[in-house]
C-alpha cells in the first residue's frame, strides 16, 4: 500500500499507529477533516518512506517540527486553508528534501519568511547539486578528453612508427633488389661481351686459318701440278729425245754398215 486517502471525513485524532502497520505508505490524504488533532509533543510519523502528506482544510491550530522528526524522504507538505497563526521554521529543516509547500495562512507574519527560507534553501541545495553534478561532469570530460587524447596520440605514434619502419623496410628491399638487378645485369652483360668476343676471335682464327689452309692447298696443288707438267714435259722431250738419237745412231750405222758392204 502506497496511498491512503481520508479524506472529507470527521477524523478527530491523527495516531501514530497507522503508521506503523503501514511502514511503506508514500502518501496520507487527510484533507478536510475539521477538528483534526495532531499532537505537537512527540513523533506522530513514523514513516520513513513518506513522500507527500496533505492535511488542509482541518482547521489545524499548530504545527510542531517533532511530528517530522523519523521522515527523511518528505516531498509535498499541503497545509493550507488551516487557522495557523505561525509556522516553526525548524519544519523547514526537517523536511529538507520537500519541493512543494502549501501553507495560506489568515494573518500570516511567517510566510514571507517561509517561503524566502525555503526558496533559499531549494536554490542552496539545487546549486550545490548542479555544482556537484558539473564538476563530477566536467571531471569525467576531462578524463574521457584526457584518455581520448592520450590513446590518439597512442595510436597516432604507433602508426606513425609503423609506418616508418614499413616504408624503411620497403625501401632497403626495393634499393637491395634494385642493387642485386644491376649486379646481375652487369656481370651478364660483361659476361656476354666477353663470350662474344671470344666467340669471334675464335671465329675470326678458324676462318684465317681455314682461308690460309685453302690458299696453301691451292698453292701446293698448283706448284705440284706445274712440277708434273715441267717433269712429265722434260721426261717427253728427253725420251724423244733419246730416240731420236737412237734412230739416227741406228740409221748412222745402217747406213755404214751398208757402205761398207
């Protein structure tokens, strides 16, 4: 139970009993009831977890702080359209946490006094609750900024140092590679100039030697002929020669050898 409505009745006495059955009542409507007594010398509510408390319209003579003294959670307090003649401002301070306060009085001497207390004291306690609330807030900015910031900067060096080291590990690879193409492309071009020109020189050797080969072939074939011809020729001509000689020899003695006969 939350709610207990009692009101537009002739309730004579306000006990604290009630309170103690009910310890989590919220809110007490005991709105016109005239006559309501409440006793000013001793703790009527017990209730911790009352919230709001509506006693006008009961012709209520006083009010005493002592009736508030166990409510630590007291939100609305209607006293309106009572016969107060004043207000202990020590109900102020025992509901501190109250944001609504209804309280007509027919010659009120207090209630400028109330109302300027209270309002001082709601706008005291809402200022230290936002300075509270923005320096708690602006604490946790300047964390969340501080972190952010700082793991930015993290992060930045880390890709900023990876990326040097990637860039200066391309970098020696591509100028190594670019140094072993080179070394490779020198050695085989030197290595190609030199088989060419020996390929060559070679070339050039087996062609001189085969063009010296065939003129001196040609040579000795050509010597050798002409040696046989001269020879074959000598040969013929002393071989006619020798005939010749030898007919005329042998005719020269026929001839002779007839005479003398």
């Amino acid at each position: 139970m939350k709610y207990i409505y009692l009101g537009y009745n002739k309730l004579q006495h306000l006990r604290p009993d009630i309170f103690l059955v009910v310890s989590h009542i919220q809110h007490v409507y005991s709105y016109s009831n005239p006559g309501l007594q409440i006793p000013t010398d001793c703790n009527v509510i017990n209730c911790p977890s009352l919230s709001g408390l509506d006693i006008s319209h009961c012709y209520i003579r006083s009010v005493s702080a002592e009736i508030f003294a166990n409510v630590s959670e007291q939100k609305s307090l209607d006293l309106s359209h009572n016969n107060l003649r004043t207000v202990d401002l020590n109900i102020l301070r025992a509901v501190v946490y109250c944001t609504v306060l209804h309280c007509t009085l027919p010659n009120c001497t207090v209630m400028y006094c109330t109302v300027l207390y209270c309002t001082v004291l709601y706008c005291t306690v809402l200022y230290c609750t936002v300075l509270h609330c923005t320096i708690l807030y602006c604490t946790v900015v300047y964390c969340t900024v501080l972190y952010c910031t700082a793991l930015y900067y993290t992060v930045l060096y880390c890709s900023v140092l990876y990326c040097t080291a990637l860039y200066c590990t391309v970098l020696y690879c591509t100028v190594l590679y670019c140094n072993v193409m080179y070394c490779t492309a020198l050695y085989c071009t030197v290595m190609y100039c030199i088989v060419l020109q020996c390929t060559i020189l070679y070339c050039t050797i087996v062609y001189c030697t085969v063009l010296h080969c065939n003129v001196m072939y040609r040579t000795a074939l050509y010597y050798t002929l002409l040696y046989c011809t001269l020879l074959y020729c000598t040969v013929l001509y002393c071989t006619v020669l020798y005939c010749n000689v030898l007919y005329c020899t042998a005719l020269y003695y026929t001839v002779l050898y007839c005479s003398v006969l």
